[in-house]
C-alpha cells in the first residue's frame, strides 16, 4: 500500500480529501443562506405596480362612467391608457443604480439613435441617471453623455445591436428579457472563463489536493465580483481580464511557451484590463515590461500590436463620443486659458448682462460673445472645490457656449468651460429644470461628500465599514501567501512582485485622493475599486492555502475566513450597490457612518 508525503496511506488521502470538500461545501452554504437570511425584505415591487395600476384606472373608469359612456367604450379607452399607466407606475426594473443605468443609457443610444447622446434615453421613465455629464455635441448644442468610460458600453451594443436586429425588441420594451440575456452572455459567462482558468493555475501551483479546492471554491462563492455579477460594471469584466492576461503570462514566464498566440491574449487582456480600471495601467505596464524582457521578439510582434488595437478603441471611441481624447471625468475644472482682461472689468462683470466694455475687451482678445450673452457669479468652478470656498470668479453662458472669468492678481482670465459636471438640464421639455448631482457638495448623499479625514478613510478602507479585509477575511491568507511566493521557490518571485506591487501602488492611488473622491465607491457593497485584484490575490492564496490545511487547526481556520467572507458576498445578494453589512450593523449600534 503506497503513502502520501504525510506519511498517510492512498485511502487516508482520499478520505481527507473528501472531508475537505465536505466542509468547504458545507460552510460555504450556510455563508450564502445566512447572507441571504439577513438580507431578505419584504417589498414587492411587482404587487405595488399592480395595485397602483389598478387604482389608477379604477379612478379612469369612475370618470369615464361620470361621463356617460358605454362598457364598450369605457374599456376601449382604458385598454388604450393602460401602456402608459404601467410605465408610470413602474418600480420594478433590472437596471439597479444610476452606475449600471448609465451604461445602459450608452447601449440604447447607440443602437437607437445611433449616437452617444443620452438625452432621448434619460427622458423615458426609470432610465434615470446621475452619473452623466453635458457639453456640447457635432450639432453645436448642449447634450447628456454617460460619464463612463465609453469603449465597454461601445463593445456590449454590438451584442444589443444583434439582439435587436434579430427580434426588433427593445431595452426599452423588454429590458428584463434582453437585460438578462446580455448579464448572462457577459458577466455570468466571464466569471465561467475566469473560475475555469484560475482551476488550472491552481493545479499547476498548487501543491496540495485541499489548497487547491480552497482557492477555487472561495473564487466561486467568497469575492465580491459574483455578487457585481447582476449589473453591468467595469469592475468585473477588468476582473476577468486581468486573469486571462495572468494565466497567458504564466504560460510564457514560467512554462516557456513562445507560440504567438499567448502574446495576442496577454496584450488583450492586459490592455483592456487597464481600459476598464485606470489604476490597472500600472499592472499593464509591469506586465509589458516583464514580457519584454523575457521574450523581446515575440512581445514586440504579438504582444505591442495586440495592445494598441485597444488602446486605439479607447480613445478612439472616447474622441468619437466627446470630442476629446481625456476620458469624461478629467472634465472638472476650468478649462484651456484664452485671453486676460484688465482686471478693471470687475463691475461689469457684476451685471447680469455682458456690458459693452466687457464685450468689445472680449473681442478684442479673439473671444466673442452675442449681445444675449448673460453673466452669473460662480464660487465654485472647480469639480473639487467645496461648496463655501467664496467668490471664485464668473460664468458668461451665450447660448450653447460658456466661458469661465476667474482673477489672477489685477488681471481677469477668460478660459473655455471645461467642467462637464456641473450644469442645468430637463429630462423632457416639461420637466422642471433640474442641477446636476455633482454641481453642490452639499446637495449629495452623505457618503458622496467624501471623508475629510484621510487616516479615517483608511481605515474603513481596510478594516472598517468598507474593510478589504473586514468583509474578505480570506484575503488575509493571499498576503501570507505573497510572502511565501517570495520566500519559496526563486522563480515565483516574480509573480510576487507583479501582485504585490500592483496591489499596493493601486490601494494607495485610492487612498490619497482628494477629500471629495474619498467615498469608498459610494452606496455599493465593499470597496469595489479593488475588486479587479481578486483573481490575483486567489492566485497568491495558494501557498497559504496549502500550508493552512495541513492542520486541523489551520483547517478551521481557514474555513471561519472563508465562511466569513462568502457571508459577505451573499449579503448584498439581491442589489449590490446597497452598504455592506458592517455598515448596517454600526447603524443598527448608532455608530457614527458618513
């Protein structure tokens, strides 16, 4: 009878083995069915929207009857006033935040009216967003555009594009039925490439039966990206493509394949996964610089070209989209300098209408205004800046134009209007005029406000409310696991430093943003910025994973980690742009949250 390494015959392993996934099955489920229990409620959108219908054309019905007309008639003109009661009434809808809305609004536009412009598609009940910007279009008039990046939302309306040819339906009409489809074809069928992919870099890694099971069962059930799974979001799809890009560069680095069209894959992915999470550019370019040493040739041919086709789509559809090659949210400021005026224009600067003095001053240095041209004192013209920062300067609007008026020592600069998220819009021509969600600090939820207090920020950040390791637990292990990457065999090292360096510069690119971008990704489930790095720390998970189930204790403890963390990812089950549970529970203890 043969023995393991442990010294335990061929049958012990086997049963060991068993027991193992027994536990990781069993904990794993009672994670996800507590999750599930203390997230459950007992709003029931669809039964609202049937009474409120219902009572609607009850009182139709009792007005039409006032009326004199027949049964006959009473009910053709209800059958004809249904549609739009339902619309009115609708509460239900699979599209779950302003963030996934807005991409969607870029899917419909594209494939609808052919165009980026939003402002069609916002007008329509629960298409609603805020995370859109305005400026001004090809037409010369002020539009709404989404205020994400455009290169994902361009990619998913090809698929829409097919949908709708081949059915003529509409996300308008059906968006649960080609919603569902899309969330399936993409995000459910992403996270089946990225688990398949990270099953085989586990057995090529991984030196024990049990780690390996730990690593694949906590990716399927323990990260945050499966619950992101029912919304379109960069986060997820950057997750998947930053291990496509891993397993073809492991394949190159450390098992010697040289075949090109590992290369292809790795620039690809490598790329997009930079498109998709800015912060990512520094994964891709670690990568890049790694591969180009390794193996000069191939990584200039295969790799390079491979990743310029998306660097090209990124920009490329962010100029067709925006006029400008910088993404819509480097839009915040005053924009380009265009002229100084003499600083004694101030009092005219003070009326509500462009005096003449202040116009010909204008022409005279190449910036022209019409006589209809109004003036507004503005004290905030930076997308940063707070909301009591005093009298910053003026905002002259002249029509589909504006121009920014800000003092310099006895001089006035004019520059063009560059802040795209602050400004005025209708959903429809008789909607009330509405400001933007980004134009007043103090008009946004709490959380958007930002933490003031950056040490605060980081805690919460790490093991707090929105705690990386507070509401993961397991990724406690990926961090011992980098450690023994470096300290194992030599040529693991790098793969140590990829992970731990990129991981590192990324948490503190977040960390030390201004007060206002400190908000922890906003209403949403955990600190969803740092999401993309989980197919990497389950790769670092390994080792740790290995030594770990060596021990019944160690055993245990890595199933508490486990279990803990796939609480968390099963909490937010139904919505994950709702407060992870350690933030309801400090509500709950009246503990002070932003």
């Amino acid at each position: 009878m043969s023995h393991s390494d442990d010294g335990l015959t061929d049958d012990d392993a086997r049963a060991r083995l068993r027991r193992t996934v027994y536990a990781l099955l069993i904990v794993a489920s009672a994670a996800v069915m507590t999750g599930r229990i203390c997230a459950v409620g007992s709003l029931d959108k669809l039964a609202l929207e049937k009474f409120r219908v219902g009572q609607h054309l009850k009182r139709e019905r009792a007005k039409l009857q006032k009326e004199g007309l027949d049964t006959e008639a009473i009910t053709a003109k209800l059958d004809e006033l249904r549609p739009r009661v339902e619309v009115r009434y609708r509460y239900n809808r699979p599209f779950l935040s302003s963030n996934d809305r807005s991409r969607w609004c870029t899917i419909r536009a594209l494939v609808e009216h052919g165009t980026y412009e939003i402002d069609a598609v916002v007008a329509e009940q629960n298409w609603d967003t805020i995370d859109m910007v305005k400026h001004v279009g090809d037409d010369g008039r002020p539009h709404l555009y989404s205020s994400k990046p455009t290169l994902l939302p361009t990619l998913l309306a090809g698929e829409y594009w097919v949908i709708h040819r081949l059915t003529g339906r509409t996300l308008g009409t059906d968006p649960f039925l080609i919603g569902r489809v899309m969330l399936v074809t993409i995000n459910v069928a992403g996270l089946a490439i990225m688990f398949f992919l990270l099953s085989r870099i586990a057995e090529r890694y991984g030196t024990t039966d049990g780690g390996r099971l730990f690593v694949v069962v906590a990716a399927v059930f323990g990260t945050l990206l499966t619950t992101f799974a029912i919304v379109v979001n960069n986060h997820l799809i950057g997750a998947v493509s930053s291990l496509v890009a891993l397993y073809a560069s492991l394949r190159i680095w450390y098992d010697g394949q040289r075949q090109m069209r590992y290369f292809v894959v790795a620039g690809l992915a490598a790329a997009f996964t930079a498109a998709n999470e800015l912060p990512a550019l520094s994964f891709f370019a670690m990568l890049s610089a790694g591969l180009l040493w390794r193996a000069p040739r191939q990584t200039l041919i295969a790799y390079v070209p491979a990743a310029a086709v998306v660097v090209a789509a990124f920009f490329g559809t962010q100029y067709v989209a925006h006029d400008s090659l910088r993404p819509a949210y480097m839009h915040r400021h005053p924009g380009e300098k265009l002229a100084s005026i003499d600083a004694s224009l101030k009092d005219d600067l003070a009326q509500a209408t462009v005096s003449d003095a202040l116009r010909t001053a204008l022409r005279e240095s190449d910036v022209e205004v019409s006589a209809e041209a109004t003036v507004r004192a503005e004290t905030r013209l930076s997308h940063t800046a707070d909301d009591d920062a005093g009298n910053q300067g003026w905002v002259i609007e002249d029509d589909a134009l504006q121009y920014v008026v800000m003092t310099d020592g006895d001089a006035l600069n004019v520059h063009a209007w560059d802040n795209w998220y602050d400004f005025t819009y209708r959903r429809h021509p008789k909607d009330k005029l509405r400001q933007s969600y980004w134009s007043r600090i103090s008009a946004r939820s709490a959380i958007d406000r930002g933490e003031a207090d950056a040490g605060k920020y980081a805690l919460h950040v790490l093991v707090g409310h929105h705690g990386i390791f507070l509401l993961t637990p397991m990724w406690l292990l990926s961090v011992a696991g980098v450690v023994l990457l470096w300290r194992g065999e030599a040529k693991l090292r790098a793969l140590a430093v990829l992970i731990s360096v990129t991981s590192v510069v990324c948490l503190v690119f977040y960390l030390a943003r201004p007060a206002e971008d400190r908000n922890y990704g906003g209403g949403t489930s955990g600190f969803r910025w740092m999401l993309w790095f989980a197919p990497m720390w389950l790769v670092a998970m390994l080792p740790a994973a290995d030594r770990l189930l060596r021990s019944r204790r160690g055993a245990c403890l890595g199933l508490v980690l486990l279990g803990l963390s796939i609480f968390s990812a099963s909490y937010p089950i139904w919505n994950p742009w709702r407060h992870p549970w350690v933030w309801n529970l400090m509500e709950h203890a009246g503990l002070p949250v932003p």
